[in-house]
C-alpha cells in the first residue's frame, strides 16, 4: 500500500507508522466519509487468510473498552489483506511505562478494565491473545481501550512469539502488564525487589505470581486478585504523565544522561595528559569513565535502590577535569612572565636554537605548574654588590683618615705666618 492510496475509495493512507509485531505494515488513515481518524494494516504474514478470519471474527464484538474492526478487506483471488480499525485513545500504556510508572490504585484500573473488556470477548469465543502494554490505550476521561483482540494473537502465533491462547494466557498476560505497571520495567526483567514499598499483599502477590511464571487461572480469578478499583483514578492521564512516579528504567536513563552530559562538559574543557598536583589524567582514562558511565559498568544509584549519589571515583573524575579546565581558563588569561617574554623574543631570532627552546619551553611550564626559585643568580647578584658596597666604604674611610689628624688635642709648634706685604 502506498501513502495517499484510498482503500475501497473510503480510507486514504496519510502516513506510515510503527508496529510491533511482524507480519503487518501499519499505516495511519483517515476514514473520509465520517472524517475520522483509522489505522489500516496492510496484512504481509505467512498466513494472511488466518489473520484475516481472526478479524471478521472480532468484528462482532462490541464493547467500548475494545476498538472496533471497521472493515476487513482481501481475500479474492490473490488481493492483499487489509484490515482497518480504530486508533487507541489518548497514550499508550507502553509510553508511559518507557519513563514512569503507576501507583497501585493506577496499575489496578487499568489491570481491571482490560480484563473486564476481554471477558466481553471471551464470552464471543474471541480472545486476544497477546496482550502487552503497547494494545492498551488509556484517554483523557481514564477509558482504558484494549486493540488487537483475535489478530494479535494469530500475528504472534504465525511469528513464534505468542505463549498460548485462550482465557487463561490473557489473565496470565494481564498479571505480567500489572507487573509492569507497578515496578516501571518490562515484566521479563522485573524482580521482587522492585516491587515498591507500601504495595498491598494482593498486589504483591500477584506481582509475585508473575515474576514467578504461574498461570493465574482466568480472567474472574485476576479480577479477584486485583480487588475493587475506581477508574476515575486514571482521568487526565495522557497530560499527566510527567507527574507520575519515575519508573527504574527512567531514574538509570536519566542518571546516565546527567553523567554524559557531565563527562562531555569536562571532555570539552579537557586538552591533553597534564600533570596537576601530581596526579596525571590521561585522555584514555576519560574515556574510559565515559564508556563505563554510558553502558553501566560503573553501578548506577537510583532512588528506588538508595540515596541518589555519585559514583565515587566518577565523581572523583569530574573534579580532577573540572580542576584543569578552571586552570586551563586562569593560564589563558594570566599575562606571560619576564621570562617567557625574554625568551620569546630570543627564540624568534634564533629559532634553531635548542638551548633557547628548551629554556622558553621551561618558562612557560613554570608559569603554568609553578615551582621552587632558583636563587643562584640571586645569591651572587647580592654577593657581588655586597662586596662593591663594603669596597667603596672602606675607600672612603681610608681617604678620610689620611686628611684629618688621628688626634686633634695633640699640639704641634706651628711656624709663624708669612706675609708678602711690605
């Protein structure tokens, strides 16, 4: 099927769109005689006539928590299957568990009105028979809509994926999507411990009886296990998603997005292996960390596990890089010394020179990591002046002992004065 092809010269094909089990090409419609929007499957499995009965069996269900089949097409000679049927409302209950989760009284109503809805169709003869999160819609009024009843099923039977069939695999299925929706993680990978705490003991339990596999029996027995709910526990959910308690999955992605992000900003201000309070950090180290925070070798601490800290020596090595790039920003701006500036000058005019190199190379070092003076050429600056300075005094003290008398009360005859007058 191509987009803007019309089918049946009632629904045009507007845009591609995503499914998750193979064997169909999703297509979003829109129904132009009531001006509605539909979803057209475009039936590529190995045994299309299958799917195609599991529809028209479907169609005669009508309940308004299942979407409605509206029309099934094909089947004549070698023409391709279509099958064209109501979108979910609202969001999908798979997107909403990819980043948060729900409260059991939440997990519960949704639980609950999806077993009710499969229980109108069992009583048809027509089961789902894969039930998952991503064919559970809930809209802005908490009506919870299951899809896929009966075609779901025969897709993931025909691709090897479906369990079973019947009433007993959609309870047990069900209890693996109140799993999900209590602990925010796929039911595969869900322990006990991700229970959170302050979870009934009937919703415990029936978390349990998923972790652990069992069948839970039919749809009658999960909704004694489930208990009463009230559905208007789950209105304005689609615009309320961000509120909702952050799922295991959500907390490991954001704590790893906040460590890259953390590890790109000292990355960018980092240049080079620099040697800083005798401690080197190497290129490699950095990406190393960087890898380790990425793919989660370095365990990663979320609230529901414990207090929400840093990684030790992660955080060890964001203030060692975070400590160069303050020095690298202070040495970018600091004005060069007398040294470098004399060295400088020298080395433009005789850049050949290794020695000058060498001692240009040494002065901006220094000005950079500093280190001890070397007071050689100090001490014999001080040295050689001292020596001049005690030279001229004892030359001046030399000059003025020979022109005064060493003892002025001692009396000498003087000779009278002459006189050139007459």
């Amino acid at each position: 099927m191509l987009i803007g092809e019309l089918l049946d010269g009632r629904f045009e094909a507007l845009d591609a769109a995503h499914y998750d089990l193979p064997g169909v090409e999703r297509f979003l419609g829109l129904d132009t005689r009531l001006n509605t929007p539909v979803l057209i499957d475009a039936v590529t499995s190995v045994a299309p006539t299958a799917v195609r009965r599991s529809a028209l069996r479907a169609m005669s269900v009508r309940d308004p928590r299942l979407a409605r089949v509206i029309a099934v097409h094909g089947g004549a000679g070698t023409a391709p299957t279509h099958i064209v049927g109501e979108p979910l409302p609202g969001v999908t209950l798979a997107a909403v568990l990819s980043r948060r989760r729900l409260d059991e009284a939440k997990a519960k109503a949704v639980v609950g009105e999806c077993a009710r809805a499969l229980q109108v169709a069992a009583a048809a003869g027509v089961h789902h028979g894969w039930v998952r999160p991503e064919s559970i819609g809930v809209d802005s009024r908490g009506r919870v809509v299951v899809s896929g009843v009966g075609i779901d099923g025969e897709l993931a039977l025909q691709a090897g994926l479906r369990r079973g069939k019947g009433e007993t695999a959609d309870a047990t299925a069900l209890a693996r999507v109140f799993l999900a929706c209590i602990t925010g993680r796929d039911a595969d990978e869900a322990t006990a411990a991700d229970i959170p705490p302050g979870t009934s003991d009937a919703a415990r339990a029936l978390c349990d009886t998923a972790i652990a596999g069992t069948s839970v029996g039919s749809l009658t027995d999960l909704l004694d296990a489930v208990g009463t709910f009230d559905t208007r526990a789950l209105r304005g959910l689609p615009s309320g998603v961000d509120s909702l308690p952050q799922s295991l999955k959500g907390a490991a992605e954001a704590e790893k997005r906040r460590k890259r992000a953390r590890l790109e900003a000292a990355k960018r201000a980092f240049t080079g292996p620099r040697v800083t309070g005798g401690v080197t950090i190497a290129r490699e180290t950095l990406v190393k960390a960087e890898a380790e925070a990425v793919t989660g070798s370095i365990p990663l601490i979320v609230p529901a596990a414990a207090a929400a800290e840093l990684d030790e020596p992660l955080e060890d090595l964001h203030d060692m890089l975070t400590f160069e790039a303050m020095v690298s920003d202070q040495v970018a701006r600091a004005k060069p010394t007398t040294a470098e500036l004399l060295y400088t000058r020298l080395h433009n005019r005789w850049p050949t020179s290794r020695r000058i190199t060498a001692r240009l190379e040494r002065a901006h070092e220094r000005a950079i990591n500093g280190g001890p003076i070397n007071a050689t050429p100090i001490v014999l600056v001080l040295l050689v002046g001292g020596l001049v300075v005690v030279a001229i005094t004892a030359i001046t003290l030399l000059g003025e002992g020979f022109a005064q008398d060493p003892n002025p009360s001692f009396t000498r005859d003087t000779y009278p004065s002459y006189s050139y007058g007459p």
